[in-house]
C-alpha cells in the first residue's frame, strides 16, 4: 500500500480521536510497515506499559508482549509484520484506538483469527451519563489528560475496548487482559496491577464520544476475554522469576498453550492455569469476562486464540502435540543455536541445569542445554551432521530434565522490617540447612517473611501472594529469631513440596497415563478433575475435564482412577498438602505376616499399574476409605509415576513411626523432605538415558520424559 493511500485510510479514524498526523507518525516506520501489509489472517495487537508519568512504575508488561509474541509467531503460527505491538509512551490512548480501529478492524475478514493483549494498570473510573456506578478501565500511558485539569483522566474504558472487540468481523477473536481494577489496600509492599479509583476523576470528553459513536456501529462478533481476575476484588500481579519480571496471568497462560494443543474448552485451559498460579504462591483466579452477546457460551466451548477451530486452524502440523520451546536464531558456527524456553513450567525454570535435552519436533537431532539467561538458553546440537535440517521455528520437546539437588527454599525478607530485623532474620534463618534469605523484589523468592498487618503486630510466614501460612506466626512480642527457630517443621515441609513439584511434566512425559479424581456416591463416580499426558503416541481422544477452582464437600467420599495406557508397568506415589501446609501421602499398607508378636510393625507396598490396567486408590472396600474431612481447606496432590520401583521412597517412608490410627489411605507424611529427596533418587535411577554430563551425578538429577510423569491436582474443600 503506498504511503498516501495509507494516511488517507487513517486518517478518518485520526480525527475521530483527536490526535494529529505527526503524532501518529512518530510511532516510527516499522508500524507504518506493519500496518501496511496486507493481512495473511493472523493479526495481533499487544498492549505493555511499564513506565507510567507521576505512577509507581510496573516490571513485567514488556515480558508479557514478548511472551505473546514469541508464542503467536512460533507456536501458532503468526507473521511478525502482522504482530503490532505498542509498548510505553507508545501505547497512548489515542494510539491504543487507532491502531485498533486500523491494524484489526480495517484489515481482518470473516474467519481471521485476532489477538488483543494488554498488560498494565487498570483503575475504576465515574462517569457523568452515570454517577452512581463506577467503570472498570484501562489505564494507557498517557493517563493524565493533556488539559490543565488535573482530574480529567485519559483511561479507556472497559467497555470501549468489549465495543471494539465486537466490531470486528470475524468470531475468532481473544483478548487477553492482564490488568484488574479494584486497588487492595497495600499487603507487604506487593505490586498490583491496579490503580486506586478516585471519585473527583473525570473521564476525556474524546474517550466518551469515541464510545457513543462505537455504541451505534453493527456488532458482529462474540468475541473471548481472558482476564486475569474473575473476582473483581482481585490483584493482578506480577513476580521476579529467574532474570526477569512478568505477569503471574500471562507466563502461566501462555506456557500452557506452549505445552498443551488448545482443543479442549476454555474452562480447562484456565484450570491448569490457576493451578500454575497457585504453585506461584497466588491465588489469583483468572476468568472469562462476561460478553453482551448469548452467542458467547457457545464460544466459551472453544480454546482460546482458536475460536471455533482446532490445532489446523492455525496451520499447526497435528503430529506435534505442545512444545517447551522453539529455536530463536542458529549461530554462525552451526553447532550452537538459541532457544526460546517459555514452554517449561514457571517453578522448574529457575533450576533447568546445564545438560538438560531436548529433541527437535520434526527431527531426531537433539540439543544439549549449555547456558540459560532468563526465558532464552543456548544449546549444543549432539549431531552436527545433522545440522543442515536445522531451521529457526522449529519447536523443541524436553527429553531429559536435569535439576541440581542442592536447592533451597528461599525465603524474601520484607523491605517493612527494620536493618536489625531483618539481621536477626537472616541469622537464623542461615541455622537451617537448604534454607537462603534474599531482599524482598531484588531476586526471586519462594515466601515471605514479614510483620503481619495488625497491632501489636507479630513476625508470619506469607505466600507471595500476601496469604499468610498458617501456624507460623510468633507470639506478641516475642523475638525474631524465636519465632524463625520455631518455623522449622514447616520450612522442611514447604521444601519437600517445592521439590515435588519440579517433577511436573505433565506436557512433556511420554508415559501414557491418565489420573480422574472422583467423589464415590451410589448412582456412578462424579468426575472434578482429570489429568493426562498429552505428549504420547497414542492418538488422544478423551476430553479433559475440569473446571477453576474445584471444589469437594467435607465428607465426600473420593478416589483416584488411574489408566495407564503404556506398554510398560508404572509405579506411583502420591504426595500433597493439605490447608495448613502439612505435607501427606497416600499410604498402601501391606499386612504382616504375624499380626500377634508384640513388636509387629505395618509396613508400605508399591503401588503398581500393569499396562491398560485401571486402579482406584484407596481400592474399593471399605475398609480403606477415603473420606474429606473438616475444617474447609485448599488441598494440592502430584501424582508422580516412574517405570521403576520406588525402592529408596518407600524405605523412607516406612523409616517414620506411624500409630495404627494413622494407618489410612490418605494420612501425614512425617518425614517429608527425605521422602522427596529419595524419590527424587528413585527417578534419576530410573532414567535409561544418562547424559554425557560435564557434572557428576553427585550434583544433580537426570529425569527422562520416556520413564517419568507427575500429574498435579488442586482442590478446595468447602
């Protein structure tokens, strides 16, 4: 398109919001490129502000574009010329709505997929038409007005952007929104992606007119809006991970969608997700924004960014079931090429070791992992005369997982501790082995600890997420390295979970299994949560069922069904946590043999699976019931299977003196941090490749995906 046809299409649309010629053509010629070329039907627009005038600055909103990019274009097949992003003083109100009205609603057609993303502050806002109620909004990067009333705000408003959605002619449309709108009262100096509202504030009379001309536009579309948040009480966050900073919502949605083929509902999809949140200390529950249109339920019935079309709908090859990566750039000496890692799951990747492996989708080479900065690593190809098939854009599949096994539970001490407490901490802390202290928000952290927000206050143990761990607060008064000795029992727990849940593979294991938890009532089993490995051999069929936050009544009676439809026998162990953080296992007691000598001690089997076989855990009798019982808690389960026995878990298991009361299928796990540092073992044992490692196997553990899967289940009780 030439240069004048261009500005005379735009500029309409220009003069409409109220910004000139120059304005928009300071953007710089690579938009002008972008929003030039025709459409190949893939068009994105990705929103990300860090950097607010007179507003405490954000950290991850450029992370989140660069994670949507890098997944549009590898994952889902997205040109990059048609990926336009606006990033910091770039993403202005008026050029936000420009862009919009000229990259997507000007060029996408009847069945284009569209991709909207925005990560920044969102706030509430009054409108005159409406005082009674406030709006949920957008804040862009010029928030302040350029008028000299300081109350008039530059927001866009919610259902401006719902509006804009609709416009556009095609029903496969997403948006993806990481932001909320209602501003916490501040929690232990965590980042909110929300602006507290201000009832003086007044919206730009442009934002208003710009609305009421939408509101009378053919509204076509049902389009899907993920957001961050359902309860609207709720804080988007963002956290440190390893070397970079990004929004909880927007890593864990699209690491899923690196991992897993989207052709299940979206329900599922924001299952996993809110799974992957919780394991990041959030309790963040992200939701589907409610649509104007009863045609939305319908889509709600489709994966996002595939509305109404499966994997082919985006040109994805349907042998390639989810990825953990894909090749960046190839480097000039041919042996070495850079990696895209967002596919691993968040807590594995800041202990991805050097030699871990990965095998190319579409070609027996492999690549060994040499060095990892943040979301991007370099590997080595292990067969260079393979190396010509190599292309940029390939996707990469974990093979081997390499974890080190010296790792820690790091615990961030919060800014609001005085210098002395904060020594104090740290000194005690230092008595604990596998235990480090870093600054709150200067290096990634597994909890926090802090003055709870009362007075007198006590020392806690938090979540990152705010939510204080229960039974590990110190008395009124009492010293900071008293209450710290105290914690000690919890911080091995909450260590033991950390290291089992670095085992999660369920998109990368190429064991064939499938794990149903169900609650048992007289008619059939009621199905709350279903996962599988989704990377095998066999062609998947099953729907995975699941929705946000299951939920289980106290006193439901409840069992695992699991499938293994492996060529192999699998063996399984199940650990988890329970509401107050103390750790348990599913138990499989063996009787004695002499059930009358005095000193008789039960001891555990392994539970196994035989190829195509169906188990329950606890087995049907009730004589080994499971049942829920009270107080309402939030409870976490890992499966974890392995083609070989579990010899060294079991030995630590049976080394703990459990009572006969406590001999029930589902009971504390007592000594848990040796019995995950043995299963750790155990799977490393039970791994046939072993790496041509620079490091002993002292140092680390090799897992491979071909003998090793771990299923996670979360749950609330209520």
């Amino acid at each position: 398109m030439k240069r004048r046809t261009f500005l005379e299409r735009i500029g309409s649309i220009l003069a409409v919001l109220g910004i000139t010629e120059a304005e928009w053509l300071s953007l710089g010629n690579r938009y002008y490129q972008a929003l030039a070329q025709p459409s190949p039907r893939k068009l994105a627009l990705l929103i990300g502000i860090n950097q607010y005038p007179k507003i405490p600055a954000l950290s991850g909103c450029l992370t989140d574009v660069e994670l949507q990019r890098e997944l549009l274009i590898h994952r889902f097949g997205f040109q990059g010329s048609d990926i336009l992003t606006l990033t910091e003083e770039q993403a202005s109100r008026e050029f936000i709505e420009a862009a919009f009205l000229d990259h997507l609603g000007k060029q996408a057609k009847p069945g284009d997929v569209v991709v909207f993303h925005f990560s920044g502050y969102g706030s509430r806002v009054q409108l005159e038409t409406s005082p009674e109620t406030m709006q949920n909004a957008l804040v862009p990067a010029n928030a302040s007005s350029k008028s000299q009333d300081e109350k008039i705000v530059n927001y866009i408003l919610e259902e401006t952007l719902l509006l804009l959605l609709r416009s556009l002619p095609t029903n496969r449309v997403t948006a993806v929104l990481d932001t909320s709108y209602y501003a916490p009262t501040p929690v232990l100096g965590l980042k909110s992606r929300a602006l507290p509202e201000s009832l003086e504030a007044k919206l730009a009379a442009e934002e208003l007119d710009f609305l009421q001309q939408l509101k009378t536009q053919n509204l076509p579309s049902t389009p899907i809006v993920l957001a961050a948040t359902s309860n609207p009480k709720q804080s988007a966050r963002e956290e440190l991970f390893s070397g970079f900073s990004a929004g909880l919502f927007t890593y864990a949605l699209t690491q899923y969608l690196w991992e897993f083929t989207p052709t299940t509902r979206i329900q599922v999809s924001l299952s996993h997700v809110e799974n992957s949140l919780s394991k990041l200390g959030s309790r963040q529950q992200p939701g589907n924004l409610e649509s104007l249109s009863p045609l939305r339920r319908e889509a709600l019935n489709s994966p996002p960014y595939l509305v109404g079309k499966g994997a082919e709908g985006l040109g994805l090859p349907e042998s390639i079931i989810g990825a953990e990566g894909a090749v960046t750039a190839i480097e000039e000496d041919g042996k070495t090429v850079q990696l895209w890692l967002a596919g691993l799951p968040p807590q594995v990747l800041l202990y991805y070791g050097v030699n871990s492996r990965f095998t190319l989708a579409t070609t027996t080479e492999e690549l060994v992992l040499r060095s990892r900065t943040g979301l991007t690593a370099k590997a080595q190809i292990t067969q260079i005369e393979g190396a010509n098939s190599l292309q940029v854009g390939q996707l990469v599949q974990e093979a081997v997982r390499v974890l080190l096994r010296n790792i820690h539970l790091i615990i961030a001490l919060d800014t609001g501790l005085e210098r002395i407490e904060r020594v104090d901490a740290t000194s005690a802390f230092a008595a604990f082995p596998h235990v480090s202290t870093v600054v709150a928000g200067e290096k990634p952290a597994d909890y926090l600890f802090a003055k709870l927000q009362q007075t007198p206050s006590r020392y806690g143990l938090f979540s990152l997420g705010g939510e204080l761990i229960s039974n590990t607060t110190g008395e009124v008064g009492e010293a900071v390295k008293l209450t710290v000795q105290k914690l000690a029992p919890k911080l091995s727990t909450l260590l033991a979970a950390k290291l089992w849940r670095l085992t999660e593979n369920q998109g990368s294991s190429r064991l064939a299994l499938k794990a149903t938890l169900e609650i048992i009532n007289n008619i059939s089993p009621r199905v709350i949560m279903q996962r599988e490995t989704v990377r095998t051999f066999k062609t998947e069929t099953s729907i995975q069922k699941s929705l946000p936050t299951p939920i289980v009544p106290i006193g439901s009676r409840m069992q695992y069904r699991v499938e293994n439809q492996s060529d192999r026998p699998v063996y399984l162990i199940l650990l988890g946590l329970n509401n107050n953080h103390t750790a348990i296992a599913f138990y499989s007691w063996e009787t004695p043999q002499e059930p009358n000598t005095a000193d008789t001690k039960s001891l555990l089997k392994e539970v196994v699976i035989a190829p195509d076989e169906t188990l329950t855990l606890p087995q049907t009798n009730t004589a080994s019931e499971w049942v829920i019982s009270g107080p309402a808690s939030e409870c976490e389960h890992q499966l974890i299977f392995s083609t070989a026995p579990f010899n060294q878990t079991l030995a630590a298991l049976n080394t703990a003196k459990y009572s006969t009361a406590e001999e029930g299928p589902i009971g504390p796990l007592l000594n848990s941090l040796d019995v995950v540092q043995a299963l750790l073992q155990d799977l490393h044992n039970a791994s046939t490749l072993k790496t041509d490692m620079n490091v002993t196997t002292a140092d680390s553990h090799s897992l491979d995906v071909n003998n090793w899967a771990s299923l996670s289940f979360s749950f609330q009780v209520l």
